[in-house]
C-alpha cells in the first residue's frame, strides 16, 4: 500500500517510512496537489515552536495539522494593519513553482478560542490553492496583553512563506500594547514604549524604529490618550518639527505660523542636549540671517534637569548664557574681538527675535506652549 493510499484509507503504519502520526489521527482531509503526506508529519518541519519570550503565554501541546475551517478567522491583530496582496501572490507563486518548504513557519492559534493569531497572507494563499490546512500550534494567554505582543512578535521570523511585520505594523502593536497598559493603570515613560519598540520591531533597522519611537511618542504626548509616568519630556529634532506642524495645522499656537512656518522669517530649532553637534548648523543658519539683515528666532529644547539645583528654568536660561554665549565667545576670540559690545552682531541677539522654548514640564506646562525665555539683555 502506498503512503497516499495509507492517508486515504486511514490506515497508515506508524512505522513505515519516516512519517510518524498519533494513532487513529485522519489526515485524508488535509491532502491536496500541494499539500502531501511529508507535509503533515510534524517531524518533517524544522520550525520549533515558541513563546517568544512573552509573558503569559503557554503553549499548549505540539504542533500538528489544523483545517482552516476549524479556525475562528474574525480576531483581527493590532500587529497586521494591512494585508499585502503583493505578498499573498509571491507566496501562491512560490508554492506552485516550488511546492511547500518545512522549513517555513508553522501557524498559532489560541486553544481557548480558536482564534487564528497569525499566518494572514499563508491563509489566504492556501484559499487560492485550496490547500485546506496547515502545521499549527496551539497556545493560550493570560491575558490581553499578552496575545497582542505575542501576535506582533511571533510575526517577525527571516523565514519562507512569510511577510514580517512592516513599521506600521510594529506602531499600530506597540500602540496598542501601551494602550492596554493603560486600561490597566499602568502608566509608559519614555523607555518602556522604546523598549517595547525594539522588542517588536527587532527585524528592522535602528532608523526605522527610532522613526517609529518618534510618532508614538509623540502622538501619545499630543492625544493624552495613555499617561506618562515622567515629569519631563525630552525632545529630538523629529519630535519638534511633529509638534510645530500640529501647532500650525490646528491653530494650537500662532508663533508657530507666524515664524516657523513663515517664509519671511528666519527659524531655527536647536537641542540643548546636542548642542555642539549643531554649532555648524547655528553659525550657518546666523550667517543667512546677517546677509539678509533679518533676526534669527530660535526655538529650543533642554536637557532634562538633575538633581536638586537642577532645573528647567536654569537649563532654559544657561542656553543662553552659556551655550549660546559660548559660539559668540569662540568667534569673537578667532578675530580679535573683545568686549560684550560685539555679540550684538549675532543674528539670535537682534531685539526684534522672538525665541521660544518647547514645553517640556508634563505637570507644570502645556505640551502647546512655547515659553519665552530672556536673551540676557538682547530681546
């Protein structure tokens, strides 16, 4: 008897061959062009199940095969935003042409529901292929939380027959997990939703997840939808420009049309914490402005403060005072130049700049205000 007529009939010989399958278990019903008896045999696929590292997560039994139809197909992943139909055809391609590869992934699906948790695109291509099921395995979570993060970060394996999770996938998760947290009253800082972020998008590169960083950050300061744990909020150059563009698009703070975004004007944003990365940058952007004889409004942000000296106000104050002063002072010096008479000559020292610091106190300050903070005696 053959190993297809063994399947057919179910009575296939657990020790015939190299494919071993529990007692009494039919597998006629998964069997198809594609789909052929090595393929149901658990053993056959290198693929180990796992839990990621996710807490709460259990799985439950091994992996073996699962029909389709079994399935509850509604849970939709916060971890998948979209399918890609570009990506479903690739795989229908590669299994017609190349047939189906054990050493791709498996699918997991919650015991307790039968919810499939990922394997979307592999889904749909076996639908056009008529493939009826797939290797699986089943897992149970403790909680919410817990299946959210494990179907975002079980998504992401360099395997065949496999989309990763793309960067809005990664956000859309990341934003859910934290707003989860939430619910619970558990509160984000900064690092955690960095954490949670380089977690779930380990697949992509450093720049893309500190793009990803950016928006939710961001989009959690501006909604006030999650609370932060942090008094202060720092900023990078990304971030400001975010926060300036919804300032001027919904009206939040009129500095920001009439000289951020205001073509007659000359502004510029400056990070207190990288400052002599931008010394370049500043002098540059002072030597446009003495050219078009036009003042230079800055914005700014600080370093968050330290200790109990420390503060915001004295952080916002000694960037003048020190920072600022300090590229005027090297200048000067370079020429021969003596006397505080001379740094009037420097385009952010014009008693017409309107210089303003980002807010950065969660407590005490309005994420829409921009502060205006003394120039010494120049403006």
């Amino acid at each position: 008897m053959s190993i297809q007529d063994s399947f057919e009939n179910n009575s296939f010989d657990l020790d015939q061959g190299h494919h071993r399958f529990p007692a009494g278990m039919d597998l006629s019903s998964f069997l198809c062009s594609y789909w052929r008896p090595e393929h149901c045999d658990p053993n056959n696929w290198s693929y180990q199940p796992s839990t990621y590292g996710v807490k709460g997560v259990q799985l439950v039994g091994e992996k073996g095969m699962k029909l389709f139809s079994d399935l509850n197909q509604t849970w939709q992943n916060p971890g998948r935003v979209k399918t890609d139909n570009k990506s479903v055809g690739a795989i229908v391609d590669d299994i017609r042409d190349e047939g189906i590869k054990t050493d791709g992934r498996i699918i997991y699906y919650d015991v307790d529901t039968m919810e499939r948790i990922n394997g979307i695109h592999r889904t749909i291509a076996s639908e056009t292929l008529d493939i009826p099921g797939w290797m699986m395995q089943g897992v149970r979570f403790a909680n919410r939380r817990a299946k959210v993060k494990f179907a975002l970060i079980s998504n992401n394996e360099k395997k065949l027959h496999h989309l990763n999770s793309s960067p809005d996938d990664v956000m859309n998760g990341v934003r859910e997990l934290i707003n989860i947290d939430n619910e619970d009253g558990v509160t984000y800082s900064n690092a955690t939703v960095r954490e949670e972020v380089d977690e779930c998008g380990a697949h992509l590169s450093k720049k893309v997840r500190q793009r990803i960083y950016d928006k939710l950050i961001m989009e959690f300061r501006l909604n006030g939808a999650a609370t932060c744990v942090e008094k202060f909020s720092d900023y990078n150059t990304k971030q400001v420009e975010h926060l300036l563009a919804v300032m001027n698009e919904d009206d939040h703070n009129a500095w920001a049309s009439d000289y951020y975004f205001n073509e007659d004007t000359l502004t510029l944003y400056v990070n207190g914490t990288q400052f002599e990365a931008r010394v370049g940058g500043i002098i540059a952007a002072n030597v446009q402005a003495v050219k078009a004889n036009k003042p230079l409004h800055i914005v700014y942000s600080v370093a968050i403060p330290e200790g109990e000296k420390n503060t915001l106000s004295t952080n916002r104050l000694a960037f003048w005072t020190t920072q600022m002063a300090s590229i005027e002072t090297r200048i000067l010096e370079s020429c021969g130049l003596q006397g505080d008479m001379h740094r009037r000559i420097f385009a952010w020292n014009h008693p017409d700049c309107e210089h303003r610091a980002v807010a950065q106190d969660n407590i005490n300050e309005n994420i829409y205000d921009l502060i205006k903070v003394r120039n010494r005696d120049f403006n």
